[in-house]
C-alpha cells in the first residue's frame, strides 16, 4: 500500500508517495503525466542499479526516457556537471512541458533540480530519492542548487518538485556508511521539533541499524512529514524554515574546508550538530542534559566526531561567514534550547565562533 504526504504551499502542492516497489508501479508513473521528453539524471553508481529498472517501467507506461549519467559524490555537485544536464535537455529538444527525474541521492537531486529550475526558466522535475538521507529530507521541500569553492548550496534556486516518490526498496542496496548518513538527519528532526522521535530513537536504535522495515517507514514518514509541515509555513526559507539548517552552518564549513571529500553530508551534519549543541551551551542556551543527551544518540548510530588536525578554527570562523544564513550583522545559528525545541539565533561575531572553535578543537 502506498503512503502519501502532501507537501503544499503558496502556488504549489505535490505529494511525496512512500512504498516498497514504486520504481515498478506502472499506474503511478502513468499518473505523472510525463510527456514532450523525459531526462533521468542520476550517478553512475544507481544508475547501475535502477536506471533500466526505471526505463522499463517508463516504457511500459507509454514513456520513452534519454538519461544524463554523472560522476558518484559530493565533490561533483559543481556548475559544469549542472551544465552537462542542461546541454542533454537541449539535446534531446526539450521543452516546457518536458520533465526531469532525479534518480539518486541529495547530489543527483540539487543537481538535477536546479538544471529543472533553470531549463527555459523551470520545467517539471520528480525526485526519486534513493538515499535515507534524500528520502527523510533533501528532496522535500524544493532547494536546489551547486557547491562552489566558496561554499556549499551558493548558487541555487528555489523550485519544487512535481511528485516525489520514495520506493523503500532502493535502500537495500544502499551502504552503511551512506545509510547512516540518512539517520543523522533523522536526528536533527528528533532535536529540533520532535522529542517523542528522539524518544523512538533512543528505544529502536537496534531496529534501525537493522533496517527493518516498520523502523525504515517510520523515519521517512516523520521526517517527511515534519518537512512538509515546516515548507508550508515558509517556503523560502525567510524566517521559521531555517531551523531545518540545525547543524548546517558548522557542518557547511567543515565541508567546504575539506574539499566535500572527508565525509559524507550527513556524518558532517552530525558533527555539526555535536558543535551546535556545545555552543549553545557555552552562550547560555543549551542545558548540560540536552547536549549529553544529544551525543549519546550520535554515537549509539557510531558517528565520529572528531576533526582532522589540518582544519584550522580561523579558517572554518571564515566559511562560516560564507553560509547564506550569515548578514551584515553577523552570524545566525540554530540552537537548542531543549530536546524537541530549537531557536533561531542571529548576530554572532566571527571573534565569538572562532573563539569556541579553536577551544573544541583543541579538547
């Protein structure tokens, strides 16, 4: 049985469709209304995994498919791969009512989404998350974008998806490693809004690192929903939504500073989380209870947290600056102010971050 959310707001409404076997559900893809050209984007990794199982669906509902196939990882989220997609939809003829399928995890899903975004100025595009970290958050919600040397997600758009749809089964051959990437942002809902989840987390950790079925549905189905509720009430990212970005700025900067070769987004996150939660205590803001509870979680899931020597306080002070959170006047952070409750803080000054930083790092 198939579940479905319903993400909506100003001028757009999709549902995001979660269910074991979707990549053969000949009736949903007939419902897509695909039509006038279809580009699937995805890496060469998944595409040796789904890419003709998706095909062959296609085809027996009616639709012929061309595929863009790009490098696997983080270090290839980058214009000239976003310009490769763009250059096949002007191959293939595409046009306004041509769509885009993002068959993949968060880099194949940014990618391809804003090459989407971008295509006569927006087309349609399907998300087909095949990582836990794509389906529990990142192709919900409609951002984009491209990594550039500067920082993470720098240039992007806003442009939501058409339908979204999570076929459970992908996950199976998913590693552990890019598995429990997935669980860290699971996390960040359990943190920021969620105290019940943690709760779960905390009691079902042994079910989720199994990966059994009821565990794996009921993360993508919480996160999801949190997600939908969250882009509802602020689309563009203009005030509430930044909570969603728990993490994100130290995590960002630690990716940035290593070149998006050091860890997976997810293992970043993680370790972003661990330095917002210190921080936060250190201003005030954070209770000790919050933070050691927090960093049980993340090493019951096996994270490490350490950072390599080479990183330097200053210079991670200084991509921080860079996060599109950041203004003139300063710094803004999401900070717990306890289990299930977060808060938007703006206005901290480099001087401040560098100081906590060069003190973690050196504990």
């Amino acid at each position: 049985m198939v579940d479905s959310v319903q993400v909506q707001g100003e001028g757009f409404a999709y549902p995001v469709h979660i269910a074991a076997g979707l990549l053969d559900d000949i009736e949903l893809w007939q419902q897509a209304s695909l039509r006038d050209g279809v580009l699937i984007v995805s890496n060469d990794v998944v595409a040796d995994l789904y890419l003709a199982r998706l095909q062959q669906t296609l085809q027996r509902a009616g639709i012929s498919a061309s595929s863009c196939i790009l490098p696997d990882g983080e270090q290839h989220k980058s214009i000239a791969n976003w310009q490769l997609i763009l250059d096949q939809l002007l191959t293939m003829h595409a046009n306004r009512r041509s769509s885009v399928i993002a068959l993949g995890g968060g880099v194949i899903g940014d990618l391809a989404g804003f090459a989407a975004a971008c295509y006569m100025r927006g087309i349609n595009v399907i998300q087909v998350p095949t990582t836990l970290l794509a389906q529990v958050d990142a192709s919900v919600g409609g951002k984009t974008g491209v990594n550039v040397a500067q920082g993470k997600n720098l240039i992007g758009a806003f442009h939501q998806p058409g339908m979204v749809v999570i076929d459970t089964d992908t996950l199976a051959t998913l590693p552990q490693r890019e598995y429990l990437a997935g669980v860290a942002e699971v996390i960040k809902y359990a943190m920021i809004m969620d105290a019940e989840l943690c709760v779960w987390l905390e009691q079902h950790a042994a079910a989720v690192l199994r990966r059994e079925t009821a565990a794996i549905e009921h993360m993508i189905r919480t996160s999801v929903t949190h997600k939908a509720a969250v882009v509802a009430a602020d689309t563009r990212e203009q005030g509430r939504r930044a909570v969603l970005n728990y993490g994100h700025s130290f995590a960002h900067a630690l990716e940035s500073q290593t070149g998006y070769t050091q860890w997976l987004h997810g293992e970043a996150v993680a370790i972003g989380m661990h330095l917002a939660a210190n921080f936060g205590r250190s201003i005030g803001c954070t209770d000790q209870h919050c933070v050691e509870r927090q960093l049980a979680l993340l090493k019951r899931f096996g994270f490490d947290l350490s950072m390599p020597q080479q990183l330097q306080p200053q210079q991670l002070a200084e991509a921080m600056l860079m996060d599109k959170k950041a203004d003139h006047a300063g710094i803004t952070l999401v900070l717990l102010r306890s289990i299930g409750e977060a808060v938007i803080k703006p206005g901290f000054e480099l001087s401040q971050l560098h100081e906590f930083l060069q003190h973690s790092m050196a504990a």
